[in-house]
C-alpha cells in the first residue's frame, strides 16, 4: 500500500485548512493488461468514520475480486484510490478535483449528502461515474446529471416509511421531530413532518447543531411537552447521546432516527440506553446467499458487512458489469449502460432510472436489541 498526504490550505474555516486529504492506492500486484483507477470517496476521519471505513471495506473487496476476474475489456485491472472528506464541503470538492486531475473513472461517494452534491458537479463535468451508496438527500440527482447515480433509497422514501410507522404504532400521542441543521439531518427531518402532517398528526419541531454533546435541556423541555415519540434526523454519535442523556433523566419517549444508525458504534455510545431506538435502513443485504460468499471473505480479513460496505461493493459491481456491456470506459457510455439494463449484485437487482436513482431500493423499519439489529417485521 502506498500512501500520499495533501493539505488543503483554506484560510475562512480553520477545520478546513488544518485537515489532510488522504489518498491511498490499494492494489493487488498487476498482470498483463492496462490499469485503470477508481476512488471510494468518504469520510475516513471524523465522527463519520465508521461509514467511510464501511465504504472503503466494500469497494477494496469488489476490486480484489475484479481483478481476480479478469472480466474488464482488455484484461485491464482497477487501482482503488481512497479519498477522504471528512464529511466536509470544502473538503469534498477539494478531494473531488484532485481525483478529476487523475482521471479516475469511477467514484464510489460520497457519504454525506453535503459533500456528494458539491462533488458530483466537478465529477459530471469531469466525465467521472459516481455512484453514492449512502446519500440519500434526492437533490443529488434530481438535477439531471448524466453521470451520476445513487444506488441506496432517497429520503423521500425512508422518511414516509419512518412517518408511517409513527402514525400506525403511536396514534394519539405527541410526537417531536427534531434535526441536526445539515443537510441530510434536516433534509429527512422535512420529509417526516410533512408526511405526518399530511397523516393528520401535529409535531413539534426542534433542532440541534451537528456536533452537539449536551441534550439535556432538549430532553427537559420535551419531557415538559410530554412528547412520546421523538424522530430525530442526524447521524449516529449525537443521536447516541441523545438517547443515553435522555434515558439518564428518565424520560419515557421512543427514539426513532434515519439509516446512520446501521452502525455499532451507535450501541458502544448508548449501551443498554439504546435498547429499542428504532430507525429506517435498505434492505441488509448480509444474510442473503447472493452475498455469503463476499460476506465470508470479509469476515476472513476481520471485516464486517454491515451498514454500507455490501453497497459500496455493489457500486463497483455495477460499474463493472455498465463497462463490460457497453465494451468502454468512457462515463456517458458507461452511464448509458447503468441506466439500459438491471444488474444482479450483491444487493439483488439493481435498477438505475433516469435520474440516476436505483428503484429497486426501499427502506425497512429496524430496531436496536442488546447490542444487535434486529428487522421490525410487524408495523
């Protein structure tokens, strides 16, 4: 593995010109034939780590099995460039250009909404595929660009799921919905009101801002409301303190929250606090005989399939599968392709529509237990 730093000197926001962008090459050794390159692109440091790792862990492992393949035209073998943006803006069309000047075909990202929608602008007119396997805002391909596509579900289905769930399991109680201000965090929090609304419920709104440690005088004052039901639009680390803090002072609400939660570093904030807490993911494709054998590799290298990592893994496939029918690299071919036909993946069917969104995507309702996710088969 080789590794290359590079600083971004940005003097209007400190995080910003203080972060590191990193690069990583991973590659099995070459045979024969030419080699292309690739990016996952997320974020690698930060309190959405957990996620990059998940992304960067999938994509590593389609590539390895790739190039074990040989199936890409002219026995070319990929290079797999790990990009970090720490869930930053800046830092995400800073990452997005430096992966533009090396000519990468394919970018698997980003993570954060924030970050995939400044980025894909630079990568469409770059002439680079990019296929987010975790940002759900659907501003990210409802304005029309050829090149890039989503293979998750988009907000506007999780959150009318989520809203759906609340209104049947918890009628005549009080409900708060509250977000974090970000994109995504806000974005799926709009979502879930308006549908609540349109169910005929009435909600309190509140927010917080990303990076908030402190909920007590959130929890209070919904304690005071008597508020049963909160929803919370957010990512996992404040969402798990939110849920210890509130069950700390004893408050008697049920926490339901968006896909972030798909990660065990949300039960190591929350222990047994988190027993219960409900929130919306795609389908998890880790169970299923289509993915046993990525699975067992995985666990193999003392990885997980958990979360993103089996659809990072399915954006590649999909790339591969669009490159190998269409018998090109170039990205408005290969998108052409993407958007012809259904890919078998590890994920089942794959369906990219003109937008660029995957229909064969939807969400389910899941709940933490005892350190484990369990599917809410019943609502």
């Amino acid at each position: 593995m080789s590794i290359e730093g590079y600083t971004i000197a940005n003097t209007q926001r400190a995080s910003v010109a203080s972060a590191a962008i990193l690069f990583c090459a991973l590659a099995v050794p070459l045979a024969r034939g030419s080699e292309v390159k690739i990016a996952v692109a997320g974020p690698m440091t930060g309190s959405s780590a957990a996620f990059g790792a998940q992304m960067r862990d999938g994509a590593a492992a389609a590539v390895e099995d790739l190039n074990a393949s040989g199936l890409l035209p002219d026995n070319a073998k990929v290079i797999l460039r790990v990009a970090d943006d720490a869930c930053d803006p800046r830092q995400a069309v800073a990452v997005a250009n430096k992966l533009a000047t090396e000519r990468v075909l394919l970018v698997v990202g980003h993570f954060c909404s924030s970050s995939s929608i400044p980025a894909s602008d630079i990568y469409a007119e770059a002439g680079i595929v990019q296929v987010s396997p975790g940002s759900s805002t659907p501003q990210l391909t409802e304005r029309g660009l050829e090149t890039v596509f989503r293979i998750c579900g988009r907000d506007d289905q999780q959150g009318t799921v989520a809203a759906e769930y609340i209104h049947v399991n918890h009628p005549n109680e009080n409900i708060a919905v509250i977000d974090d201000k970000s994109t995504a965090g806000k974005g799926i929090a709009d979502v879930v009101e308006a549908q609540l609304h349109r169910l005929g419920r009435q909600v309190s709104r509140q927010s917080y801002v990303a990076g908030e440690r402190d909920f007590r005088a959130l929890v209070s004052r919904m304690k005071k409301d008597r508020v049963r039901v909160a929803y919370i639009g957010g990512y996992h680390t404040e969402i798990g303190l939110f849920v210890r803090q509130a069950s700390d002072a004893k408050a008697d609400f049920i926490v339901m929250a968006n896909d972030p939660l798909m990660t065990s570093e949300f039960w190591a904030i929350t222990g047994s606090a988190g027993n219960g807490t409900l929130f919306t993911f795609m389908p998890n494709p880790a169970g299923s005989a289509k993915a046993a054998g990525v699975v067992a590799g995985l666990k193999a290298s003392g990885l997980s399939g958990e979360g993103y990592t089996l659809y990072a893994y399915a954006a590649v496939q999909a790339w591969a599968e669009a490159v190998n029918r269409s018998g090109s690299f170039h990205a408005t071919r290969v998108a052409s392709a993407l958007r012809s036909w259904p890919v078998d993946t590890v994920i089942g069917p794959v369906r990219f529509d003109k937008k660029g969104d995957n229909s064969a995507s939807g969400f389910l309702v899941y709940r933490w237990r005892d350190g484990h996710v369990e599917r809410v088969k019943q609502y």
